[in-house]
C-alpha cells in the first residue's frame, strides 16, 4: 500500500473547509475497556464498552468571514453539535479513502502568537454523536 501524504486532506466544520488554515488534525478514538476480572480468572478481561473521540486541529489563524476563527469561535456555547468531516486522503470515499463524519461540540479553542510572527490556532472537536467511516 502506498503511503497517503498528509497534505491532501479535506477537514470540513459546520459545512466550511478549514484545510487551507490547517496546518496539524489528530483524530483520536478511545475505547472504554473497563475490567471486570473476578478472583477466578487467571488474568484481567475486559468487557468492551462505549467509546469517546476527538479532533485536534491547528494551524494558521485566518480572522476572514467564514474562515478558521469565525468558524471555530462561533462555536463557543453550541450545545448541540455541528457536522464535522475529516477526509484524510482528500478524495472521496472509497475502499482505499476513508471519510470521518459526526457531529461535535467545540470543548478548547485557542489563538497565540509572537510579535512579529504568524498567529497561530489550536481547537479541540470531541464526540456529540456516533463517529462513521465511510468507505463507498
């Protein structure tokens, strides 16, 4: 399998493409694994539980209408969650080119930067319903 480049992937917010701010994206999923070993067994077992996700997104602020810091900062408060997409190939869903769609809360968002310098924007999207692969 050939190696994908980072620098061809799709990262919708609310329905607004932020891959030209966005410079880093982990996308994150954790399983709750929690141990339920009794004195019989021979070592622990887990019993497979829900799961919880994140976005971290950071990059290149861009204080335009419509860009990362409207987008990002109109989402403080909201409570119900917006789309989000994360489209790591940049193409469309396929065998081979996964899309990552849910629905998010902002829970960080932050903006920094030297004088002089780039200023710079961090957010993190967490989990406000299930996480989709799509592959077709």
């Amino acid at each position: 399998m050939a190696k994908k480049a980072a620098n061809v992937v799709n990262i919708t917010v609310n329905s607004v493409a932020l891959e030209d701010d966005i410079d880093n994206f982990n996308l994150s999923v954790t399983q709750e694994t929690p141990v339920v070993t009794s004195f019989a067994d021979a070592g622990p077992r887990r019993v497979v539980s829900n799961y919880d996700y994140k976005l971290d997104i950071s990059g290149s602020a861009d204080f335009a209408s419509g860009q990362s810091d409207a987008t990002l900062f109109g989402l403080v408060g909201n409570t119900s969650g917006v789309a989000v997409g994360v489209d790591p190939t940049g193409t469309t869903a396929g065998s081979n080119d996964p899309n990552y769609d849910s629905t998010d809360v902002l829970s960080a968002y932050s903006i920094s930067g030297q004088v002089g310098g780039a200023v710079k924007f961090s957010a993190t999207l967490e989990g406000n319903s299930a996480l989709t692969r799509a592959t077709s």
